[in-house]
C-alpha cells in the first residue's frame, strides 16, 4: 500500500466535508494564467507574473532574449510552449533562458552566416505593424547591445564582424542587459507567502497541487 501524502490527506479531509469535492484543475509548468487581470506563468513551485500590462512577457517567461522556435531553429530546454503575439519560449529558469539564447545566436551565426549587425534584423524583425513585431527597432538595438559590450557600432568592423567569430555567451549576456522587456522585472508568487496576492481559484490550485520550489532559479 502506497504512503499517504499531505495530498492525499488534503482530499480525504476535503472529501470529508464535501462527499461531491472534485480537485481543481492542475497547475502545470508552463500554463498561462492571469492573475489580477495581469499575465501570468507557471513554474515549479512558483508563478511569475507581470507588474502591469504594459511590462514585456519575457521576465515571466524566464526568457531574457525573448527567443521563439523557428521552421529551422528548436531551443534547447524549456517547456514546449511558447506565450505572446512573437510565440517566444517560456523556459524553466533564467539559465535555460540564456541558453536557449546563446543556442540562437550561434545558429544564427554557424548556420545563417550572419554578421553581428544583420542579426538583429532576424532578432528582433523591424516593427511592420504586426502584433509580433510591435516596437521593434532593430537598429537601435544593434547600437545599444553594441555599446553594451565596449563597442563602437558605428564602425563598420564592429557591424560587418562575422557572428560565428565572437563569443555568443557575451553578445547573450549584452542582450540580457539591455532587454527592456527583461528588465523591468515582475513578481514572483509562492503558496502559501502569498495568499492574499492571488485570486481563490489560483490559490486554491496551488495550495492543492504544492510542488517544492527549485532552488537557483535565477533572476
């Protein structure tokens, strides 16, 4: 006979007071939510979620490049689903996220020949009018990861240099830094910490579903 769980006796007791109790839906890594009408992503053992609507969904996607599949290019790690008009990849914590970043940038560069200039109109495609690509400016981009790493963008070695010969953790590690959709951060929510931040439906979900949090998820 299996060892009873705080699980199970959370459903006999529940079971107890209502014969008819049915658990809520599971809450699993990955699913979407909106909490307080704001978005929200589900992790081990915690929920990210935006501090308003006008805040990127990077941070709660632990996603700092904001990284989508492609026909031809598949992220490593992460949980197979992808959120946004862009469809970029909500990873397991920011380590899978800057891996999944470095792994793009190498494609991009091993596989696509790009140079350190033209990559950011495959990054970050010029604002068409679409939902996808709302706001993206890939130029000033290129200028601001650029700077970012001690380079001069206006030269024309720094923008022509092949992207297969730089270090692609440290253009990863610029774009993180200036990835306003990153950086402007969120809030992370834990059962039982915070209760009071969250609606019934969640927080009952995640009292009943309680997984340990990871520890080193990053920032």
């Amino acid at each position: 006979m299996r060892q009873l769980t705080y699980r199970d006796q959370r459903e006999a007791l529940l079971r107890f007071i209502d014969p008819a109790f049915k658990p809520p839906r599971e809450l699993k890594p990955g699913d979407q939510l909106s909490v307080n009408k704001l978005g929200a992503v589900v992790h081990r053992g915690h929920i990210r979620k935006q501090n308003s609507k006008e805040d990127g969904l990077p941070w709660i996607a632990y996603n700092p490049g904001a990284v989508g599949n492609g026909p031809s290019f598949k992220s490593p790690g992460g949980y197979g689903k992808a959120i946004g008009p862009a469809q970029i990849n909500i990873y397991g914590s920011y380590e899978e996220g800057m891996a999944g970043l470095v792994a793009w940038i190498t494609f991009q560069g091993t596989v696509n020949k790009m140079h350190f200039g033209g990559f950011f109109g495959a990054h970050a495609p010029k604002d068409d009018g679409t939902a996808a690509n709302k706001g993206n400016d890939p130029e000033a981009y290129f200028k601001r990861v650029a700077a970012q790493m001690g380079l001069d963008p206006n030269k024309p070695e720094v923008r022509g240099k092949a992207l297969d010969e730089m270090n692609a953790g440290a253009v990863a590690e610029a774009i993180a830094a200036v990835g306003e959709g990153y950086a402007r951060g969120g809030e992370t929510l834990t059962w039982p910490n915070d209760d009071t931040k969250l609606d019934r439906e969640t927080w009952f979900a995640m009292m009943y579903w309680e997984t340990p949090a990871p520890s080193g998820a990053g920032p």
